[in-house]
C-alpha cells in the first residue's frame, strides 16, 4: 500500500471568524467545559477535577449540552453534576446557538476544557486561539500532538486541572498567530489543491 499524510481542513481562519463583530470579544473570565452532549467530552471527569476554589464567583461554567445527543440520561447527569459542584455558575447551553452566538459565549471565556480522547471540538479549540484563550486538552487526544507540533502552546489535563494555571500574553499571542498562519486563505487553498492533485 502505498498511501501518502495530507493535511487538510474545512475553513480559513477568514471563513470562521469573518464577522467584524467578532474583533472585539476578547473580555470575559468564563470557562467553557466540552463542545457537545457527547458522553467522548467526558464532562463528569473535568466537573469532578475543578476545584470550586479555583473559580470566580462571578465565573459562569459554560456546558455545551445541546447536540450530538445519544444518551438524554448521561446529559441529565452532567447537568446534575454540574448545578451540584457549581450551583448557578453552572450553565448548561441545552439549545442549539447559532455560530455567532456560539462565539460570543466562547470568547466571553478565559479558559477553554476539551477533554476528549479523540480530535472533536476542533471550532473550539481554533476559537480559543483566535481569541487568545487558553486551551487544556486531553493528551491522549491526536490534535494534542498536532498542535504542539505546530508550536502552539496548550495546558495538558492530568489528575489534577489547575484552573489558575493561564498562559503568558506572550504564548496566547503566539499561538493566535500560528493558528492565522497556518488556517489562513491561502494555505487552506492549498491544501485543497494538493488534495485533488
């Protein structure tokens, strides 16, 4: 067999976040747990690792819940879990947002908590580093290895998850330009056309 990598990927970094309204939602002190109700974000683990010390009174734990639903008793159980640790700091998103509302409540975060095993809530991630987030992944997840290879700079989730840990203006900056870099128009062209050639 003779087969051959092609990086490839859906979207610019233009695409994504082209709206001019999205230049400025880069303030807010919010955490955003997992992408979807998908029982792979392993939500229960992070609820159960976060140290309420470790969070803002005014801190909302965003829990996106409203799609790639297989288990309406497992996404009960998060939300149960969740209003238990964190009373109403705890927000699970149980309806389906828009992109640009979706966005908004991404940026409005300062720490981003992807803990899956394999490469999902990849918009999240970008988002995190579009907006100069921090960004915790699990690293048995390929995109942890994949980013770190780009010479980003991401949090890894072990036993303990250490939400005071953040990274310096200068690694959030880093990584905002690696990733406008590298997912840009042109190089996403590219792909594309190394991909039919």
């Amino acid at each position: 067999m003779n087969a051959r990598y092609l990086e490839f990927n859906i979207g610019s970094h233009e695409q994504v976040f082209s709206n001019d309204s999205y230049k400025n939602m880069n303030i807010g002190k919010n955490i955003l747990i997992g992408n979807s109700a998908d029982p792979a974000n392993n939500h229960l683990d992070i609820i159960e690792m976060i140290d309420p010390a470790h969070i803002d009174q005014c801190c909302k734990i965003y829990c996106p819940l409203s799609y790639a639903i297989t288990n309406i008793n497992y996404v009960e159980h998060v939300i149960n879990e969740g209003n238990s640790k964190f009373g109403s700091n705890f927000v699970p998103l149980n309806k389906y947002l828009n992109k640009k509302d979706y966005t908004e409540i991404v940026a409005s975060c300062d720490v981003v908590v992807l803990n899956q095993h394999r490469s999902q809530g990849i918009l999240s991630a970008f988002a995190a580093f579009y907006f100069r987030k921090t960004l915790f992944l699990n690293r048995k997840n390929p995109f942890y290895d994949y980013v770190i290879n780009l010479g980003m700079n991401v949090f890894t989730i072990d036993s303990d998850l250490n939400l005071k840990d953040r990274l310096s203006e200068k690694q959030l900056d880093e990584n905002s330009k690696i990733y406008r870099d590298h997912f840009n128009e042109k190089k996403v062209f590219l792909k594309y056309k190394n991909l039919v050639n």
